[in-house]
C-alpha cells in the first residue's frame, strides 16, 4: 500500500455546497547507495587500485634488535600484480622509504629490511596515492637499568612535578625531559617520558620508576631493551 497525506480544507466556502477534500499522494522512491565495490561506476576500477589491504596481523615483524631482520607483509585491493609498494617510516617532520616491493600475483607483497640503528619511529605503506599507517617500528638495544621509588615518594622530579607510585617514566642523565622512550622486557612493552635525573650508580643508563618497574613486570636491577 502506498503511504498517502490527506490534506483537508479549513473554512469552506458556502458556494461551493460542501467541504472539499483534497487528497493528495505521497509516493516515497527508494534511496540506492551505490558501494564503493559496485562495478557500475565508471571510476570504480581507479577507485579500487588506490586502496590498500590492511596489513596481515600475525605477519609482520616490527619489534627487532638493531641488525637483526624486520618485515611487513600485506596485499592489495585489487589484487594486482606488478604494483610498487613502498615502507616508509616517521623521521621527525617528513617520512622516509626504507623498503620496496613490488605485488605478486593476488595483490600478496612482502617488504624485509634490517635496520641498523636503535630507534622507535611511525610506519606507513604506500601505494599508487594511497598511503596507510600500519603501527610503529620498535628497533632495540640492551641497557642496563635499575628502578626506584620506596622513600622518596612526594620528592620533587626534575622534569616537574612529583613521584608517586603511579608516576610512569623514566631518569636519564642528558635526554631532554619528555622524550619518549620505548622499553621491552620479554613480551612486554611500555613508551614513556624521561621524567627525571639518574642513575647515579656506574653503568646504568636509566631508572625505571615503580609503575614502569611494573608494568614490565622487571624483576630489579638488570638488563632490558630500549629503543629511543
């Protein structure tokens, strides 16, 4: 049945005999959205080989020790081959490539690298005008570190403000105060600010505070891996 108003006059008028109706239907057109994958637009095909596929999880290796071999993988849409693929990572205000690839049969691609240097920077894929951030690469080093916190909770930090046992960060004797710094011990990972001054004991590069300690689930004093 089709939705319909029935619009009725006010105030008649008496010449006319009676109250007139007036009807008047309503018809309601079905709203097509069109998808992006639908074959009818012209401009579907150029619209499609801009996407990018996002990259398999489980098939990508971007927590590595400095030399050691990293690698992304991933596909395009549509599966193409022959399409350049470009890795490229975060360098403070511009991005720069770091691996090429081209697309095999499906659109299947595989970027490896080996980065030299100890560093935690933003990754982004790009293909054709498409570009897509797909994480962050952790390239690490061994340090030694120590914590601290019982007894000194309340003390004034050297980057402002005061420990407590919730502060997350870590000293350090020259790097600037807020620089993040990106910790592993085992399977776990924590990025946190320099908030303070120290180790003063020989041969530790960093003191984890208490909430730091924990969440690395880090026993004392030891090694660990740091990427900054």
């Amino acid at each position: 049945m089709r939705p319909s108003i029935d619009v009725r006059a006010r105030g008649a008028v008496p010449a006319l005999g009676a109250i007139c109706l007036a009807t008047t239907t309503l018809i309601v057109l079905p709203t097509v959205a069109q998808s992006d994958d639908s074959d009818d637009s012209p401009g579907t095909a150029v619209a499609q080989a801009a996407r990018v596929a996002d990259v398999k999880p489980g098939h990508s290796r971007l927590n590595v020790i400095a030399g050691r071999r990293a690698s992304v993988t991933g596909r395009t849409r549509p599966g193409i081959a022959g399409r350049p693929v470009l890795l490229q990572r975060r360098a403070r205000h511009h991005w720069v490539t770091i691996a090429r690839a081209t697309s095999r049969a499906g659109g299947a691609f595989t970027l490896r690298f080996r980065p030299r240097k100890p560093a935690s920077s933003r990754l982004r894929l790009l293909v054709d005008a498409t570009r897509r951030e797909i994480g962050r690469l952790n390239v690490y080093r061994r340090t030694s570190v120590s914590w601290y916190g019982p007894g000194l909770y309340g003390n004034k930090l050297s980057c402002g403000g005061r420990l407590t046992p919730g502060t997350l960060g870590v000293a350090h004797k020259t790097l600037p105060c807020g620089t993040r710094v990106t910790l592993r011990h085992g399977n776990r990972v924590v990025r946190v600010p320099v908030v303070d001054r120290g180790p003063y004991v020989g041969g530790r590069e960093f003191d984890l505070t208490a909430a730091t300690r924990a969440r690395l689930g880090f026993g004392g004093v030891g090694s660990v891996l740091v990427a900054s």
